[in-house]
C-alpha cells in the first residue's frame, strides 16, 4: 500500500511517498507553505509545483496512491483545507483518500506514533495542541509574538535581552549572557545591541536565535539563564494543563510531545515538567518525537487506511527518508 504524505510550514514545505515497511518511493522538499504568511497564489504555486515534481520522480506509484495525508501550517486558520484538497485532487485518482489537518497533529503523531495526546510546539512561535479520544482538538496559546507564543525562541530570546539590558543598568544581577549576545551581534557595548535589534530586519528573526545562547549559559551554570528556562517550563506546564482539562481521555497516561527547535535541548525540560505534572497529580508523560514531522504525516496516512505498522516502521522510515535524494 502507497501513501503520499505532506508536511508544510512557514520555512519549507515536504512530501513522501512510502509503504507499510518504510520503503521511500519519492521525496521531495520545497519552499515554505503557509497560507497566513503569503499571498494565496504563492501559495497554491508552491502545492502544485510540490506535487508536480514527486509526481515525476515515480509516476507509476504516484497513479497507485491510497491515501494522502497533509499536515499543514496556517490551512485551518485560513480555512483552506477544501482549496489544498481540490489541488491534490487534480493529481491523485479519485479513489484516494485526501485528508488535510493541522501540522500540530502530525508533530503529535511524530511522537505517539498515531496515539492521542497533547503536542507543545516551541520553535520561533509557541502553540499547545490536544487531541482527544473524542476526536476532538483543542489549542492553547499561539496567539502571536507580541502579546503571546510564551516559551518560543522568540520569548526566550526576549527574555535574554531583557536581562541583558537590566544588567546594564544595574537593575539585575550580572549574567553571563551579555558577553555572548555582544559576540553574536560583532559589538562591544550593550547600548550598540540597539541598532542590531531594530535593523532592517524583522525583530523576531533577529531575537529567536538568541535562546541558543540561553541553553548555552544554563550549562555554565548561569542563574539568570537557568531562571528563564525554569519559566518556560512554567508557562509550557500552565498551557498543557489548560488544555489537558478541556478534553476528554481515556488513556492512563496521557502522551505530551515537546516539537520544535527549542526543545533540540529537551533535557533542559522533561525533568521539570514532569516534575510540576506529578505535583498537580496529572498523568501526563512528557516525550520528544521519534520521528521528523513528515514521518508523522506519514503515521496519519496510514491510520487513516487502518493499517497497523510493525515495530521496526520507524527504523526502516528514518534510515530511507535520510538516505533518499531529493
């Protein structure tokens, strides 16, 4: 059985082809895909010329596709999902399944494999996704940069600067990280960072990067770095128990799955986390996926078709996904 997977976000856009044992049969990656962030032709452009091309690299296999599942960034708040489904219609044959959700789900699935759960995404911006055994989701949080997105890069980033800043002053303590937003921005004192931050470009593509160098000074063993990380657990906790008592489950233990460039350090945040749930007596089980966010599109496909995959699915997906061109 064949299945054609998409994962499409604000920075690239993937797609697979692949069976029940793992094997790849197309891959390709592409420019970003994200109706709230580009205008709608650009948009549709991207999809078709996506399709287009994985098409080519195996047209027999394409024509015997069973299902197609699309995890997608901005489609829902877009309401696009019946648009992007029309697009993949003009190519798959009409007895494929065509399923297009949220690219939350797919970072859940990413981890629990195709179980219900909760998905806390920390990249640039922040968003807490649950699915339920009702079927139904649930989010918390996400709400944009300026007033929200609490624990994203950008928060931690922000964050930083602010201490660096109030260290300046002497309104705070001293913080290691003063030195290495200097090196990073090439300046020799904190007043210049002005001018780097407000540039040219978009302040939230300049300060996201900044939280690298939060991880980086808790190493060390600097408290102020140590205490922003300890409050984005906080504010991660408050928005997965928010979302935890909105919905219905019938697990014993509840899967939480931490996606996003932030958690690459995720033992800064499993122990901690799971700290605050057993103090609140939740069952929560904090994981990081097992999986890129297309292997989860992938899991969604097949679950769809109700196909049960083996244990060694995940082994087989990931060698093959690494070693195809693409």
């Amino acid at each position: 059985m064949y299945i054609l997977a998409i994962d499409g976000g604000g920075t690239k856009t993937s797609a697979v082809i692949c069976d029940e044992h793992g094997c790849i049969y197309g891959k390709v990656v592409t420019s970003r895909s994200n109706p709230t962030a580009m205008d709608v032709q650009s948009f549709e452009s991207t999809i078709h010329d996506l399709l287009q091309k994985i098409q080519a690299q195996n047209p027999q296999v394409f024509a015997a596709i069973h299902s197609c599942f699309a995890g997608m960034a901005g489609v829902k708040e877009r309401q696009a999902e019946q648009k992007v489904k029309a697009i993949i219609r003009q190519y798959v044959d009409e007895s494929t399944a065509v399923v297009i959700e949220n690219d939350a789900l797919i970072a859940l699935y990413a981890g629990t494999l195709g179980q219900n759960g909760i998905v806390q995404i920390a990249g640039t911006g922040a968003i807490t996704m649950g699915y339920d055994s009702q079927q139904n989701y649930h989010r918390v949080g996400g709400w944009g940069y300026l007033f929200d997105d609490e624990g994203s890069g950008y928060d931690l980033g922000n964050q930083a600067l602010k201490a660096v800043f109030q260290s300046y002053d002497q309104r705070a303590k001293p913080t290691a990280l003063t030195d290495i937003i200097l090196h990073h921005f090439s300046v020799e004192r904190v007043p210049q960072l002005i001018e780097c931050i407000y540039g040219k470009d978009h302040p939230r593509t300049v300060i996201a990067p900044l939280s690298q160098y939060v991880f980086d000074m808790a190493v060390k063993g600097d408290n102020v770095a140590v205490s922003i990380i300890e409050g984005a657990c906080e504010k991660y906790y408050m928005a997965i128990k928010a979302c935890y008592a909105r919905m219905i489950w019938e697990l014993e233990d509840v899967s939480v799955v931490l996606a996003g460039g932030v958690f690459t350090n995720a033992a800064f945040f499993i122990l901690r986390l799971q700290q605050l749930a057993k103090e609140d007596a939740l069952p929560l089980r904090f994981m990081i996926p097992v999986l890129q966010p297309i292997g989860g599109a992938v899991i969604g496909a097949f679950k769809q078709m109700n196909v049960q995959l083996d244990s060694y699915f995940v082994e087989a997906f990931q060698k093959n996904y690494d070693r195809w061109r693409s």
